[in-house]
C-alpha cells in the first residue's frame, strides 16, 4: 500500500519503520528539513524491537507535504493532538478522493481536521479516522532510531463521516489488522487511554518528577492510591460513554495492567514489559510535555466538555483538570478541545448524531 506518514515524534518514527518492514511503500514527511539529514543520508530508520535490531529502508522521505501526501491511500498522522490544526492546514490543498487520514490517537481530531480541510475549500472525497492509542508503546532512540516495545492488538476506531465507514475501515485494515470498528469518531474519542492514563501520574508524581533528572511514571510512579484515582477517572468515562448511548466494549484501563482476563489495546502483561524496557524512565517537564498539553489541555478538557454536554457527572475529571490548570498558571478548560470551542456545545443530540453520520 502506498502511505504517507507525517510528524516528527516517536510515533511518526515507529509508524514509518514498522509499516516499510511490513512491505508498504511509505512516504515519510518531516517538517523540519534539517532533522531529517540523518534519515536523508542513510535512507533507513533503524527498528529495534522483539525480533532485534536492523536497518529499514524508506521508500521516500521527504519535507514537501504535497509529495508525500500524492497518491497515498493511506495517510497516518502519529503526532501529538495540539499539531493537528497547523496540520490540518498543511494538508488541505493536496487531500484527495478516496485517502484515508489516520489519527492513531485523535482527541476528537476527526472533526477539527476535516473542518479546517473543508473551510480552506477542499471539497474531495476523503475520510477521517482515529483511535483510542498509538499502534505502539516506541520510544526514539536517537535520530534515526525507533524503539518499539509492544504493538497493539487491538484498536477501537471510528471514522468522520461515519456513512463513509465500510471503505475507510477496509483501507485501514490493509496496514493496521488491529483496528476494531466504533460508532463514530465522538465513540474513538472517549476510548482514548491518554487523558486517562497520564494526568493522574504526573499530577500525583509532580513532587519527583521536577525533583529527580530521571522518573518512570509507570514503574516506582505507579502506585496503589494513583491506581484508584485512575480507576474511578476511568469509571467516569465509561459512565459518559453509557450516558451517550456507546455500547461496550469500554476498554476499561485496569485491564492494561491484568495479566489475565480480557485483553487491552496492547494484550495481556505489556504493562510489565513497559517498565522493562526503561524507555519510560524520562524527564518530564510537567508544562511543556505532551501528557499536559495533549492529553489534559485536549483530550481531558474535551471528556470534562462532553460529559457537561450529555450531562453526565465527572468530578475526578474535572478535579484533574483544575489542579493542572493551577500547575500551568492557566484555565485549561478556557484554552483546550471543548465542545465550546470547536462550536459544537449547542448541538442536540440529534444533530450531534447527524453530524457524526454525514460529516461536513
């Protein structure tokens, strides 16, 4: 399959490396023209995962968005929610009929994307799709180098319009089996592990994480009481998906780290190879990382949104919310993804079901 992948992250770096060594014939495209010198002048990305470690060849690398995006069926975008705008208006001149765009996770990017792709006057036939986590648990190991620890086994998506569903969700299988199909992308938005997982681990690690250079969130940060205040987050959110009319599956978090039972996103026992992995032992700067800009100020803000929008009860979320704020110096329900803000709070349920089916 042709694919264009496009971003500059970790996931970017998995996505392109493990969909070649698949034999797709990807197209991968950096913004930056002189962070991609090192792939430029190698051709390849070295993979690191289960099987060793070997150097995959990419077919096309480049920082023309337009040639990247030129007769790809496919086109995964693994960066971090807040690009998605600046995105979305690199890409509205060269989507056409038929590609798939893939947000592998989207924080309601679906809807936000298409809408900035139609106001530039892009009228193609194209599709949005996303998930509920990246395809893999990777870490960059260096400039050329992705590191991946465990892929998904299972991915609940939605696409954006949802009548487009049958053709997207074949496009997507042909590169990621994994995927699972949800009712629609607001379903895909409210599986996402992010805003679930994160928030309560750096807030509740603040203390080590801006005292220690180095600190796993997931290993010696994971610990009994930052467990249950996951779990009832957790609770929150499966309860807002009932309050909408979302069937089950949920993909409950506490089943990342079961070693038995029903399996997550990533299978059975991948929280210990994680921690195993030391890949995670990072970092962490609390207002500049992604887990805050990404996973509270969009995907936390937008479930907090939501659930005043169905009328569902969220105190764990909306508690969350506002310790991050105050870390920030900033109300990041004013700035983040909110049904307020992407104009979409007045709707009824009703129109809110018609916009998810038809689209724009």
């Amino acid at each position: 399959m042709e694919i264009a992948v496009l971003g500059g992250g970790n996931g970017a770096y998995a996505c392109a490396a493990d969909l070649s060594a698949q034999g797709h014939r990807v197209r991968f495209w950096r913004r930056d023209g002189a962070a991609l010198a090192a792939l430029r002048a190698s051709g390849t990305i070295t993979l690191k995962d289960a099987d060793g470690e070997r150097r995959v060849p990419i077919a096309q690398i480049t920082d023309d968005v337009g040639d990247a995006l030129r007769g790809a069926e496919l086109v995964v975008m693994p960066d971090p929610a807040f690009t998605q705008g600046e995105n979305a208006r690199r890409i509205a001149a060269h989507l056409t009929d038929d590609q798939v765009v893939f947000l592998p996770p989207g924080s309601f990017g679906s809807y936000l994307m298409t809408r900035l792709v139609r106001g530039a006057g892009n009228r193609a036939r194209f599709a949005f799709a996303e998930t509920g986590t990246l395809p893999w648990l990777t870490r960059k190991h260096g400039p050329a180098t992705a590191a991946i620890t465990a892929r998904a086994t299972r991915l609940p998506t939605g696409v954006f319009p949802a009548r487009a569903q049958a053709q997207a969700m074949a496009v997507l299988r042909g590169a990621f089996p994994a995927v699972e199909t949800v009712e629609d992308v607001l379903s895909a938005a409210l599986m996402n592990a992010g805003p679930i997982i994160h928030p309560p681990l750096i807030l509740m690690n603040a203390g080590p994480l801006e005292h220690f250079e180095r600190w796993d969130i997931h290993n010696e940060g994971t610990q009994a009481s930052i467990r249950r205040v996951t779990d009832a987050l957790d609770a929150e959110r499966i309860a807002l998906r009932e309050a909408v009319g979302y069937a089950a599956p949920h993909f409950p978090l506490a089943d990342h780290y079961r070693t038995d039972g029903e399996e997550w996103m990533y299978g059975r026992k991948v929280h210990k190879k994680l921690t195993d992995s030391k890949d995670w032992r990072e970092r962490i700067v609390l207002t500049e990382h992604r887990y805050m800009l990404e996973d509270v100020e969009q995907g936390l803000a937008f479930l907090v949104s939501v659930a005043e929008w169905a009328g569902a009860a969220c105190p764990v979320a909306n508690g969350l919310l506002s310790i991050a704020s105050a870390v920030m110096g900033r109300d990041l329900r004013a700035s983040g993804r909110t049904l307020e803000n992407l104009g979409l709070a007045g709707l009824s349920r009703d129109a809110m079901r018609a916009l998810l089916r038809e689209g724009l």
